[in-house]
C-alpha cells in the first residue's frame, strides 16, 4: 500500500456519490505530470465535452454553474453568454430561458410534462447560489397518483400500489386506531382537569395521569397485549442494567406477568418517589402493539391516597422530583410511542448541528435541516433507512419496512420536501440508465431483451445484458427503453443531491471525522462501544465562518476522487487530483492555527497536504523521481511547522540520490538535522544516510553523532526448521511441537525454555499503547477546552500533536513521577477496574490481560516506565508504531523482576529506521533490548 494511503481512507470515510464541485475542480491542472524523460506534458484540455476553449486554473476565476448542461463555467458575462447560447442551440432535453445573463439568474420554462410516462416531475430551482457550494438541481417529485397508464406494448403500474393493495385495509385501520388514539398515546404528562406544566401537591397525585410507554418487550413475559389490558409498577432494585429499574406488571393476569419496563429516563426519577413515599401505580395498555417487541402506550396514575406519613416527607425533595419527572416526560414529546431509537438520534444529530454550527450554512440549508423535524415519523424512518443503504436507486415496490406503515405516502412527502427524486424518463444520463438497469434482476432484464425483441440467449450474464440495453438506448434504437424499465420496475427513487450533501455535512460536523457516521448511536444503545466521561469546553470555532468549511469540503471531495482513482488504477485520474492538490499548495502556509493549532487537520490546505504527499508515494512507485522532487520541495517549503517534515525530507533526500545528485541529498539531509520538526525514525535515517553519503572527499569531518548512531544493538541467532522459502511471503516454521508457527511464536520458544526462561508476549506496539492509555487515562480525559467537542471520542482532538503535552504538562509530569516511585502497577489496576470496556485510542482490552499489564510494568520498572511513557505523550504520533516484536518479563522475587525487549527478524529481514530508532532510544531509557535473528537450519 503507498505511504499514506490508510490515512487518507480513514480521512475519506464513507464516500459521497454526489460531488457538487467535482467539475470545477478537475478544471484546475498544472503542468506537473512529466512524460518518461520528465519533460513537463501539455496542459490537458476539454474537460468540458461541449467547450472546445483552453481550461485555466480554477483558483484565478470565479466559476458559476451552468443551468442546461450542469457544467462549471467561467463567471464572466461574455463566457456565459456564449456558453449558454452553445447550450441552448444544441437542443438539450433542459432547455431553459435566459432572464438576465449578467444578473446570472435564471428561471425553468414551464412546460407541459407528456403523460406517456409512469412517472410525473417537477423541476425545482434551488436557492441556494454558487457560492453556498450547492449546485442547481432538479427535484423529481413522485406522483399523487401512480395510476395505470396504457402504453403500445406495455402497461406501467405502481408497483408500490400492487405491493401495498393487500394491506391496505389494516394499513387504514392502523393510521385510524393511531388518529383515535393520538391523545392517549403520545408522551406526556398531564393530569384530568390539569395543566401539564403545574407543580402538583401531594395531595393531588390521586388524580394525575402520566401517559408513557412499556419498553425492552423483548424481555416480557407475554408476547400479546390486548387495548385496555390493566397493569400495575413494581420496582426492580436488582436489575443489574438498571438499579433504579421499575417492571410492568399484568393485573389482570393470575400469576402478574411481566410486560416489560418503563422508560430509563422517566424510572431515574420516579423510583424514589416509590420506595420513599411508598407510591403505587395501577393503569391500563391506551394503544394494541402491532408486534411483540413493539414500544405499548399506557396510562398510569398514582393508586393510594394516604401516600407517607407527615414526620418522613420532604417538601422540597418531592417538588425536584417531580418537576424531572415531567421534564424527563415532556423531551420524549417529539417522538410517538413507536419511534425507534435511530430515528431519534438522526433527530439529535441534525438538531445539534442546527445549534453549533448554524454559522456555517445558509438560511436555506437550515430551513430544509428544520423541514426534516415536521416530517411524518414514516417519512422520516423512511428517509433514514435509505439513506444508510448503498443505492443510489431504490425500487419503491421492493421498499418495506415494518416500522413504515404507508411507505408510498411517506415517499410522497420526503418528494415534496425535496428529499427524494424520482427517475425521470425525460432526463435520463448513461449513469442514470446503468444504475437503473443494474436493480433490475436477471430475469426482468430478459424480460426487457424480449420485449424489444433482441437476441437474448440464456448463458448472458447481468453484466452483458446492461451492455447490451444500453448500448440499444445510447444508439437510439430503443428510446422508450426508460419506459419499459419503469414498466417493470415501477417508481425509482434515490436521495436528493442536496438532501445527501447536507447530511453528509451534518454527520461530519458532529462526528469531526469520516470514520464515525449514525452507527456510532446504534453500537452506543447495543452497549458494544462505551464512550469516555469527559467535558466538552467549547471556547473556539473550528471553521471561523462559511467559506472555511467549503473549501475543506472541496478539498475533502479531491481526497475521494484520488482514493476512488486508486481503487480503480486510474493513473489519469490520480494525477490531475494530485495537480488540482498541487495548485492549492501555496508558500508560507503551516498547518497549525496561532490560536488552537491542532485544528489545522480540518482546514483544506492539510487536506490538500495529504493529497500531494500520496501522490509522492504514487510517482515514487512509478519511478518519476523528478516529478516527486518538485512535489516535496513544495511542501517542504509551505508547511514550516509540521510533524511529517522528517518523512518528506527523508524521501527528498532518497528521491535525489536515484536521480544522480549525491552532494545534493546529503546537503538535504545535513539540514533536516537542523530541522526541529523532523524526528524519531526519520531523523535516524537522515543520520545514516549523512554517514553512508558523506565520506570522503564530499566531507572529511566526522559528525558527532556517528558513535551514538553506530553502537553495537546485541544479537542473538536461533535456528529453526523453515516452512516456506518464498521471496514475498512472512518466513513461517516448525515449533518445538511440530506445529506451524511465525518466527515470533519460535523466538517465544526460545526464550520460554534455553533463552533463560522468560515469559512474554508478542506485542509490537499493542501492549506498550495499553499500558500508556491506562496509566494517563485521567490526563487524557482531563478538562482542556477544545479537545472535546463531541461525546463519541476516544481520545482528545489533540492526541498525537505536540499541543498534548504543551498543554498538561504540569498534570503528565505528576503523574509520571509517581510511576517512576514504584506506583506505576496500583495506578494500572484502578484504571483498569474503572474503564474497562471503555474505548480509548490505543487501549485494547481484549489483547492482553490485567495479569499481563502488572508483570510488565512490575518487571520494567517505574524509572523505564515513566521514561517511555513520557516520550510517547510528548510526540505520540512518532513514537507509537516501530516498537519490538516481544515483550519478556520474568520475576526475580514476588515485587521485582526484570524485562527484555526484542526485536525478531526473519532470514531475509533487516530492521528499519524507525524499528532501530526505537532500540538506541530503549537503550537510553535503561531497557535490555536484543535482535533476534532466525536462520533456517
């Protein structure tokens, strides 16, 4: 994999399908790409298939999105004219009149829609301009009415319909029950004759019902619940989930069955209020369950009226008690008794974007976020469940889900509120057409072969029947293929172009990265993923306004072009991204901020940094050494303050020698000595280089550092029966057992039994990440303002920078010390009897034991364990990868011992610079280190 590729995957995350600024930023190349005897090749031209005119950098124009062909053009008016004057002449299916061109406005021709088709559309101009980054789209809304339409050789009907007529009788009585019931089913609080927000006295609870709902059926005890059932509360103090737990009991069962439990957020307070006051609720089921794991409104009201005893009540108690028992009530108002937890969380995260980040959209983008909250429950579960599958398309007939009682009326309204689009036969493109025919199934695309009466023979797989249609459509031989397809398989949806940009926004601004998306909430509520307690002190913006956030998110779509171009070995593709990356690199940029540094990973200039530095790996792996020259040298000079410094003047300085510039490279590598920023292995390797390159005549004079870089590491050499020898492949052998194993597991051998008798493990930097994460858990999650924004991190924003220790230093240093007197294992066991299960960046708690955890830190010692762990939390980003193979520890007394770290190689293997970096570093930290060489026997 090239250097930097899993980085830029996990930057990526989920890939976007719609780029609005694709076209615009293909636009802007530079002469970077150099043919094989490096002399620069021609700017490439006519991106736009319609323009035959030169392409100049999209940095020095302003571009405006064209409405007809949908292509970025130069904003000048002239340009327009004529661009749209081609476009309009062309006779393309969106013709368009032209208002006022240097006004740039411009409105849809209304135009009778021909009713050949299943499907209606109407044309929406979105409102938002060019520079709000959303380009003009075309919303396609699904019809009132899909009713049979007649056609020559087909009849095109809703599938939806057909599928939906079977249930169509229940599926009304359900939505009437739901309208007949809406008062006794939704979620609140409030008593006969009373007001919701009252503060209720004591003696007046006889007459207040509170309307809730029965959770976790999953756990009940009966499966059925019929409208009007009775029920009663009993506590539950030894549910192990819950202690404040309260279960649901059938009274009008013989043997008080029970029917599952009340709200957690509603149980936390009225659970004192039962085992004080010794309160007793009776009720009854308000609203039938469609299913057995399905949410059941009830209604409950307090059953005694001599509640305590004067002597043993507490006014005040009572009264807090009670105002968050109806405050606990009135946040779940929003969501009806059967919303499922994924629609509430979509609702979370879209509201808390809405809240902390309203500065960065328009009053258009927040109107349509706000849109989605007035949504019917349908519609919204609907728009969510589709938005996580793959699509784009999505047959509405094959579209059902349990928790969407009216699926075509739900697709109806997210239409209507440009949530949806539907496939429009009038505008089909090619991608359109292969997207579409790819839903449909083997058997209905021959269906569609017999239709036009083409050959179709049965050994045709999927793959050539879709060529085969759409080269038919494309030659126009076949024209109403879009009509027989929508024949068969009715309405075709997908998300809107807008709907998935600003989504896609909404996850990125409250997760702050690619990697977390909804799931996050769904492993949260499962319990598989347990977040750390921490405080989220918000002082600081992360985007200071609008304009910041839009060109990271143009940078971000540059990442996904070049992450997709490398997944399909599109050579092309790779390096106009790396020239459209190249161009936005300007002098005397860094990537850190004055005010929060660590912040400089959201701003497209380090996006943009990452792009290029791939695209070194890319034109290294090619063998284009000049091409990756002028690359680093750019970065070199516009990121003065950045951790990958050593990594690019390392390659800099390599990438001179292959092409024949010795002096130059070790004149590269001498200053990067000098560099502050270049570090752990990549200052080891500029150090090895400067001895290997500058001998005699280029230099006479020893560098000081040679003794230091040239100490002898130990070796130790071990046979072994080898398994495999080729050239490729990880070296395996035969164990002491006859069993195959890995050169690691045969080294643990070793050492296990003649090596002197040692216990260990093969960790790398799994164990050494472990302990470090227990032992300064409390100073990772301490209070520090800005490096914790959200409550789904498992580390601060500034773990692996510089900025960690700079800002808790006094905290690190404390905390060090007592490792380094002896408290290092008690500090290990409190932490790990206090979080474990939590996530935390680098903590694995399933890899290694606590027994394990203990004898290492007991036989490493306080002095080399608070060594390390200070270097890691000084340059983490440097010093957590490259550490030694194995880990040995072995006891000398019951409280002290001693441990040994070794690094195991392989026949053919040799260690790196980061993995000898670590050992000299190891060495001067006190460690026993040691290179175990296996050699075939």
């Amino acid at each position: 994999m090239l250097k930097g590729r899993e980085s830029l995957v996990r930057l990526v995350g989920k890939r976007r399908r719609f780029l609005p600024n694709r076209l615009a930023i293909l636009e802007s190349t530079l002469n970077l790409c150099s043919d094989d005897h490096c002399n620069p090749l021609p700017v490439e031209k006519n991106l736009d298939p319609y323009d035959d005119r030169d392409i100049e950098s999209s940095s020095s124009r302003k571009y405006v999105t064209c409405p007809v062909c949908s292509c970025r053009v130069n904003g000048e008016d002239s340009t327009i004219n004529s661009h749209l004057d081609e476009c309009l002449s062309r006779g393309t299916k969106r013709k368009l009149t032209q208002s006022t061109l240097l006004q740039l406005n411009f409105y849809s021709r209304s135009k009778d829609q021909p009713q050949s088709h299943v499907l209606k559309s109407e044309k929406k101009e979105s409102s938002v301009g060019p520079g709000d980054g959303l380009m003009p789209s075309t919303v396609h809304k699904l019809p009132k009415d899909a009713s049979c339409i007649e056609n020559d050789e087909i009849i095109c009907e809703s599938l939806v319909e057909c599928a939906m007529r079977p249930q169509k009788d229940c599926l009304f009585d359900a939505l009437n029950h739901c309208e007949r019931t809406n008062g006794a089913s939704e979620i609140c609080c409030s008593p006969k004759n009373k007001t919701s927000g009252m503060l209720v006295a004591r003696d007046d609870l006889s007459g207040l019902i509170l309307q809730t709902f029965i959770v976790g059926r999953k756990f009940s005890d009966e499966k059925e619940l019929n409208l009007g059932e009775r029920i009663s509360l009993e506590r539950d103090p030894t549910n192990v989930k819950d202690p404040n737990a309260i279960k649901v009991i059938s009274a009008d069962s013989e043997c008080c069955k029970m029917l599952g439990y009340l709200p957690r957020e509603l149980t936390k307070f009225l659970s004192p209020l039962i085992e004080k006051y010794c309160l007793s609720f009776k009720g009854l089921v308000t609203t039938a369950p469609r299913s057995s794991v399905d949410v059941v409104p009830i209604e409950v009201m307090c059953d005694n009226n001599k509640l305590f005893h004067e002597n043993n009540f507490d006014d005040e108690e009572f009264k807090s008690l009670w105002t968050s028992i109806q405050k606990a009530i009135d946040s779940t108002k929003n969501f009806t008794p059967n919303a499922l937890k994924y629609q509430k969380n979509f609702s979370v995260l879209i509201q808390e974007v809405l809240q902390s980040y309203s500065h960065l959209l328009s009053g258009d983008e927040k109107h349509f976020l706000d849109v989605f909250s007035s949504l019917s429950d349908d519609s919204q579960r609907l728009f969510i469940r589709l938005y996580l599958r793959k699509g784009p398309w999505f047959r509405m007939s094959c579209t059902s889900y349990k928790e969407v009682l009216d699926p075509k009326r739900a697709a109806e309204e997210l239409s209507e509120a440009g949530y949806l689009c539907c496939f429009d036969t009038t505008e089909a493109d090619n991608t359109d057409m292969i997207q579409i025919l790819n839903i449909l199934t083997v058997s209905e695309l021959r269906e569609v072969m017999r239709m036009l009466k083409k050959n179709c023979n049965s050994s045709m797989r999927k793959d050539d029947l879709v060529a085969s249609l759409l080269s038919a459509y494309e030659d126009g031989s076949c024209p109403l293929l879009p009509d027989l397809i929508l024949g068969i398989a009715g309405i075709c949806a997908r998300i809107s172009s807008k709907a998935e940009l600003l989504i896609w926004r909404a996850e990125r601004l409250f997760f702050l990265n690619g990697e977390q998306d909804l799931s996050a909430f769904l492993l949260v509520d499962m319990g598989v993923v347990k977040y750390p307690t921490y405080s989220c002190i918000v002082s600081d913006q992360i985007f200071l306004d609008r304009n910041d956030l839009l060109a990271y998110e143009e940078a971000m779509e540059v990442a996904q072009l070049i992450d997709q171009a490398l997944d399909e070995k599109d050579d092309k593709m790779i390096l106009r991204c790396v020239s459209v990356a190249d161009s936005h690199v300007q002098p005397n940029q860094c990537t850190t901020s004055e005010s929060v540094p660590f912040f400089s990973c959201f701003s497209a200039s380090w996006i943009y940094s990452k792009v290029v530095s791939l695209g070194v790996s890319f034109l290294e792996r090619e063998n284009r050494y000049n091409d990756a020259v002028l690359l680093l040298k750019r970065l070199l000079n516009c990121y003065t303050r950045d951790g990958r410094r050593g990594y690019w003047t390392l390659r800099l300085s390599i990438d001179l020698e292959h092409l024949g510039y010795p002096s130059e490279s070790l004149l590269v590598a001498e200053h990067g000595l000098l560099d502050p920023w270049v570090r752990a292995g990549s200052r080891m390797g500029l150090q090895r280089r400067i001895l290997r390159l500058g001998k005699p005549p280029r230099r006479w004079k020893i560098p000081s550092f040679a003794e230091s870089i040239n100490r002898k590491i130990t070796e130790v050499r071990i046979q072994g029966r080898p398994l495999n020898r080729e050239t490729g492949m990880k070296s395996r052998f035969y164990g002491e057992s006859g069993e195959q194993c890995s050169v690691e597991q045969l080294a643990l051998e070793y050492y296990s039994g003649e090596g002197g008798g040692w216990q260990g493990v093969h960790s790398e930097s799994g164990i050494w990440l472990t302990i470090f994460g227990l032992l300064l858990w409390d100073v990772i999650f301490s209070d520090v303002p800005n490096v914790f924004r959200t409550k789904f991190q498992t580390a601060p924003l500034d773990f692996g920078t510089d900025s960690f220790y700079i800002l808790r230093q006094n905290s690190i240093e404390s905390q060090l010390q007592k490792i380094q007197d002896g408290m290092g294992e008690e500090i290990l066991i409190t932490s790990w009897e206090s979080h474990k299960g939590t996530s935390c960046n680098g903590v694995n708690w399933d890899r290694h034991s606590l027994a394990e955890l203990r004898a290492a830190v007991t036989c490493i010692g306080g002095p080399c364990m608070a060594s390390l762990c200070r270097h890691l939390a000084q340059d983490y980003r440097s010093w957590s990868s490259g550490m030694p193979d194995l880990l040995l520890w072995r006891f000398n007394s019951e409280y002290s011992g001693e441990a040994k770290l070794v690094e195991v190689k392989g026949p053919k293997d040799r260690l790196s610079e980061q993995q000898r970096a670590w050992m000299l570093l190891l060495m001067d930290c006190g460690f026993i280190t040691e290179v175990c060489k296996i050699t075939p026997c």
